[in-house]
C-alpha cells in the first residue's frame, strides 16, 4: 500500500509541474481551452511513458528530464511571470557567478524549496518497485490506445485552430497547423527549456562568431585641430526616471545635489529600447535600434567612430564581468579600466579615481570616455554605503533580500539613486575643474519593476515589459567652455527636452557634440534643431520581441 501510495505521489509531483506552467503561459496561444488540450496531451504522453518502461526506470527517466530544470521554470515564473524564454536562458548562460549569487540570495526560499523538492522525489523514488504496471501484453495496447489519442486530441485542437485563421487558401492547412503546435508546444514545460537552451546556444554562439571589423569604416575624417575636448557617456543600471526627484514627480527628495547643477538638462520622455543589459547596452552604444538589433554586430561603436576622428576612446566599469557582447568591444579601446576581481561589493565611487587620470592625462587632447556604473541593479543594499541610507526602513549593507515586500524594497531602492546622484555630482565637479570644452550624457540601460500595479512585477526583464522599466532619466551637462562654443547646440537640447526619443539618440548626440558630421543624423541628436520626437517607441521585451509604448 506504501509502495502505491509513492507511485501516486511521483505520478503528482511530475504533473504538477505541468499544470502551473498552463496557467502562466502566454495568453495569445495558451488561452481558454487551449491550456486543457495541451494538459491532456502531456498527460496522455506520461501515462504513455509509463506503460512502456518500467516504474523505477520510468520514474528515474521522467525525473531527470523534468526535476533539474523545475528552479529554471520556477524562477521565469517567479520573475517574470511566464515560462523561460530565449532571452531569459541566454542570461543564465553568460550571468557570472556574482550577479548570480546576488539573485539567488534575494529567491534563497526558492533555493530551500527546490532541494526539498528533490530530495522528496528521491526519497518516493527508493521505495518503488521496478516492475510493469501493468503486466502482460495489454500494456502495449494501452501505450497504442493513448498514443492515438494524444494525436486525436492534437488533430482536433489544431482543426480548431485552423478555423480561427484567414489565411489564403494557397497555404497548406498542414503547414498553419504546425506552425500554430510548435507555437504551444515550445511553451509547454520541460520542452519550453529544452527549446529555448537551444535558441540561447545558437545566439551566444553567434555573439562568439561576431564578423571581425578590423576593415569596418564610418567613413569619418580626422579632426585636425588641437582644440582639447572631452566626451562622457555614463551607463547607468536599473534607474526609473520616476524615482529622480529633480524631474519634479517624485514626492521624496532623491537628487539633492543635482538639483542644484548648473548646466544640467533633464530631458522627460527618454526611453531605453531594451529591459535587460545584454539587448539594451549594444543598442546603446551603436547605430541598431530594437527593429534592427543584428546591426550592434556588424558596425563598430560610437567608440569606433571617434577613434576614426582621433580621439582616445577610455571604458571605465565598476562591473567585475562584462555581458558577452563587450567581450569584442573592449579590445579596440585603448584604455580600459575595471575594478579588481578581487574586491567584492565595489562601489561606484570607485570609478572617481580612473576618471580623474582620464581626464588628466595629457597624451591625448580629445577624448571619449564610456563609463558604466553598478547604479541601482540587484542587490539594492549593496550598491550605497551606510551613510546613504536616507529612506528607512531599508535593507542593510551585505543583507539577503528575501521575499519581496514593497515599502522595504523601495526604501533601498531609493537610498541607491541617492547614491548615484552623489556619484553623478562628484563626475560633474572633476568634469567642471578641467576648463575644456566638456559635454556629459547620463542614460542607464534600463529601469526597474517595483510592484507599481496590479502585475506585481519587480525587478526588470519582464516579458511583457512595463513603462517603469524603459522610462528612464536622460541627463546631459555641458561646461561653460562647451556653451561658449556651441551655442546654438545648446540651445536646441534645451528646446528638445520635452521630446520623446529613445537611447538611439547617445550615438548621434555624442558624434554631433564632437563634430562628427559624416555618422550624425541631426534628426536623431539631442543637439539638433531637427530632432524628431517619436509618437510613439518601440523596444524589446523580455523575449527580445517588440513592445510598443505611446508616451
């Protein structure tokens, strides 16, 4: 009776980590009844399974294709409400071991639940017999009579389906119909994982394939006065325009300090086109936009593009492991800085001291330099130091988040624009002592999730995708001597600050400070009197797929 009793258990627990999948699944292809054809599918195909081998060896099978991916799915569903994606494995592939870490501290109930999970499957799986259920020939029959309707039900659901579409009558019903199972199918766990590892394989394998563009050319001539110049683009992390209280919606006091800046320009309707670092960054420093991603690997960045002009190109990182992509950017950068492996919870801060050797340096007369900040990402309490614990109750230094609770998580998240606005001053104070021409750009990748609605989503990289995740704050300070020098550019980012644009725009803003005529499309420069203001932004979600937003 025991032995029966953990049979039915295992039976349960292989079934169950189907059925939540149903109901997290993509709404457009798993709605309404289409959820219970494909349950009683992956029903009829376990039980198929079973009457075939043996129970211990079904179960042994069963188990290793589907318990060591259950913290995979769970955490997709966890995070973002819907099973893994492409996106969302290809992360898990190339995330490195603290970003990782960080993550896992902040789901540790998740990890806890994940090894009782096997450990209770291994401990119903000693006590089972390896014998047939049931025994004799009939069991063959039974594996035939379920396998013919598993296909029955497929058949039907897909004529159903096939009624649904208009399509010309040249196209093969055969044809919609597999394309509109392979649709289901793919979402439908384990085969989701399996799939999309595969996809996320191919598309880390092409990023290492990447065209070699020792022979790519802007086209752009040499500057050939000795006027000094110094360019700053800053890569922030996880900031929500929202949460910046010098754009004047926030009812709290985060931007003290540059509130007060002189020279500063906020610009209100900005928007990264991607909610991850690793689609959002390559859009960020290059010509491609969230309609044309492929063209980040086949052009050079706007790095490239100065480097041709005869600027020092300098990327400054407090990020211990660049995403995949940067591993072919960094190498045709002359200066590269990143804060030692060594030293863990580094601070942003830290980027202060290499800037200032940048900026002192006197080998070259125009720079360009690419700083990317920790900003505001996972773990918040790790991103600030003590004294910048402004918005209390809040999570201390070094602490596990645990589960996610609103006013607590919000609290901490606040304390790290507190932070990065102090950061942001400092940069600005050396920025300002060097007397040059000088023009600073502040966009971070992406925003963030805080429960804002009823969706109940945190953190960024949502499949769906929300406004809090890509409205994001775009800062530009000049200098005096840069205002002396272009005034008519400045005057136009001021007329341009209510426009909407989106993080296209740092690639032709940056070339257009510095004079760059031959790559500057004036109408996608901040610094134009051409700008174009967008009705409306499209960028990529969660499955890199585009989502589009009216402002």
């Amino acid at each position: 009776m025991v032995r029966h009793w953990r049979t039915a258990a295992l039976c349960v627990m292989l079934c169950s980590v189907h059925v939540y999948t149903f109901f997290f699944s993509d709404p457009t292809f798993m709605s309404g009844s289409g959820r219970w054809w494909y349950l009683s599918v992956v029903c009829a195909l376990w039980l198929s399974g079973l009457l075939l081998l043996r129970l211990r060896s079904f179960f042994i099978a069963a188990g290793a294709a589907v318990m060591p991916f259950v913290p995979v799915e769970a955490g997709s569903l966890y995070l973002n409400g819907q099973p893994v994606s492409m996106p969302f494995m290809h992360w898990i592939i190339s995330t490195n071991r603290h970003e990782a870490a960080e993550l896992l501290s902040s789901m540790w109930w998740m990890v806890v639940l994940t090894a009782v999970l096997w450990g209770v499957y291994v401990w119903l799986l000693a006590g089972v017999e390896n014998k047939r259920v049931p025994e004799g020939k009939g069991r063959r029959w039974g594996a035939v009579v379920l396998a013919a309707v598993c296909a029955g039900l497929l058949l039907m659901h897909g004529n159903r389906l096939n009624k649904t579409y208009t399509a010309p009558s040249k196209r093969v019903y055969a044809g919609i119909y597999a394309w509109s199972l392979g649709m289901h199918l793919a979402d439908v766990f384990p085969l989701d994982v399996y799939v999309q590892t595969f996809r996320a394989m191919k598309h880390a394998s092409e990023i290492e394939g990447l065209q070699q563009l020792d022979d790519f050319s802007f086209g752009v001539n040499r500057k050939t006065d000795t006027e000094e110049e110094v360019y700053l683009l800053i890569i922030g992390e996880a900031a929500r325009y929202k949460n910046f209280s010098l754009n004047g919606e926030y009812g709290r006091e985060t931007t003290p300090r540059l509130s007060k800046q002189h020279n500063l320009l906020s610009f209100q309707s900005a928007w990264a086109q991607a909610n991850a670092t690793d689609r959002s960054v390559p859009l960020m420093l290059t010509r491609a936009d969230a309609e044309h991603p492929q063209r980040a690997y086949s052009e050079k960045t706007v790095g490239g593009a100065f480097q041709e002009a005869g600027f020092a190109v300098w990327w400054l990182t407090t990020k211990q492991s660049p995403i995949r992509y940067l591993h072919h950017v960094l190498p045709t950068f002359e200066h590269v800085w990143t804060c030692p492996k060594d030293k863990e919870d580094v601070l942003d801060e830290e980027l202060i001291s290499p800037l200032r050797a940048a900026i002192e340096s006197k080998e070259e007369r125009k720079k360009l330099i690419i700083m990317q900040m920790k900003g505001s990402h996972l773990n918040y309490q790790d991103r600030y130091p003590e004294p910048f614990a402004v918005f209390k109750p809040c999570l201390e230094r070094g602490a596990k988040q645990g589960h996610f609770d609103k006013e607590l998580m919000t609290n901490t998240y606040d304390n790290t624009i507190v932070y990065t606005d102090y950061v942001l001053s400092r940069f600005i104070g050396i920025l300002d002592s060097v007397r040059v021409a000088v023009c600073m750009v502040y966009m971070p990748d992406h925003g963030e999730n805080l429960c804002d609605d009823e969706r109940r989503l945190w953190v960024h990289g949502s499949y769906e995708g929300s406004e809090y995740e890509y409205h994001v704050p775009l800062l530009v300070w000049y200098s005096e001597k840069f205002a002396e020098r272009h005034p008519e550019q400045v005057a136009a980012m001021k007329e341009n600050r209510r426009k909407t644009v989106t993080s296209q725009v740092l690639f032709h803003s940056l070339c257009d400070m510095a004079g760059l005529e031959e790559v500057a499309d004036k109408r996608k420069s901040l610094l134009s009197g051409q700008l174009e203001s967008q009705e409306e932004v499209r960028v990529l979600n969660g499955k890199a797929e585009i989502t589009t937003f009216r402002p």
